[in-house]
C-alpha cells in the first residue's frame, strides 16, 4: 500500500509491504524515486513511522543520488550472452586464483549472473557469484568486489574485522569503494 511521509519539508511517498517472511524491518530505494519499506507482518504503525523518520537522513541522500545521476558515472550497456559470460568467468577465476594463492581463500563454486542490484555475493555455502558486468569495470574496481566476496569467506557481515581483513589485503579499499559507488548498476 502506498503512504507518505514528510522528509525534510517534503512529501516522500513509499511503498508498505507486510511480510511473513520480514524478521526486521528493510528500506530500498531506486533510481526511479520508489521507495519500498518491507516490515514484518505483526509489527504496528507507530514502529514504522519512527523507523522511517530516524533513516530519513539516508532516504533524501539516496533520493538526492538518483537525481543527480547526470553528474555520476554510466558504463555502456553490454548484452548478456554466453560469450559475455564466459569472459566473466574467466577474469574472475584468474583474479581468484591470484588471491586464493596470496591468502589461502577456500570457496567451492563460482557463478556469473545477470544481478540488478548487486555486484556479487558469497552464499553460506562458500560459492561466490559475482555480476557478469563486472567485465566492464576498471581492475582496481573488479579487485574490490573480488576481494570483498573472498573476505565474506571468513567473516559474514560487514563488521569491522571485516574491513580490517579487506584492508590489509588492499590498503586503498575505502577510496576504491568510493570510487565503484560512481558506477550504477541499474543504468549498464
């Protein structure tokens, strides 16, 4: 159900979806201005309110990020297709292969997909998979999703041990993270 709350003076309409599955409350936001709030099915109104009045400072700044996508970095789109895949595959295998010997990474397997949101991603189970459109980016960029996946081998949040282990693996993480946050993905 759509509702409207008031951000910084203005009216911000987002989208309310009840979920049995929800364990905690999630907000997304998308390059198109929708903003979609996923909660639990059981959790009251009030709740929700103050949960989106308190991430209402990280709402507008990612609302004020897609209006200003002119300004940000596009990467020509590129069709997914097997040759496409393949070369993927390829350049991240040989990136693993280079970590694997440098830090002793143990994973099982890896995937290429097409992802909207996301550059790649670790499963419970050690396989990695990481966005075809990864090929499209500078190395340093793909060295850092790289990296980052391998890292969630060891520790599966984002906590700081966890950045202390991406940091020593590359020293100028946080300005490369910087850097892929230029790069939307929804736009290739």
């Amino acid at each position: 159900m759509e509702k409207k709350i008031e951000i910084y003076n203005k009216k911000v309409s987002y989208f309310l979806k009840k979920s049995n599955r929800a364990k905690r409350m999630r907000i997304a936001v998308y390059h198109d201005g929708k903003v979609i709030v996923v909660v639990p099915k059981y959790l009251q109104y009030n709740l929700i309110k103050r949960f989106l009045v308190h991430k209402s400072k990280w709402i507008n700044s990612k609302l004020s990020f897609y209006t200003n996508l002119s300004k940000r970095k596009q990467i020509k789109s590129i069709q997914i297709n097997n040759t496409n895949k393949n070369k993927a595959l390829l350049m991240v295998k040989n990136r693993l292969k280079f970590f694997k010997l440098k830090y002793k990474f143990e994973y099982n397997q890896v995937s290429i997909k097409n992802q909207k949101t996301i550059w790649g991603s670790c499963s419970s189970r050690n396989n990695l998979s990481f966005n075809f459109k990864i090929l499209l980016l500078k190395p340093n960029l793909r060295d850092y999703i790289i990296v980052h996946e391998l890292c969630h081998l060891r520790i599966r949040n984002h906590s700081r041990k966890f950045w202390i282990l991406v940091e020593t693996i590359l020293p100028d993480y946080r300005k490369i993270k910087e850097q892929l946050s230029e790069y939307n993905l929804n736009l290739f």
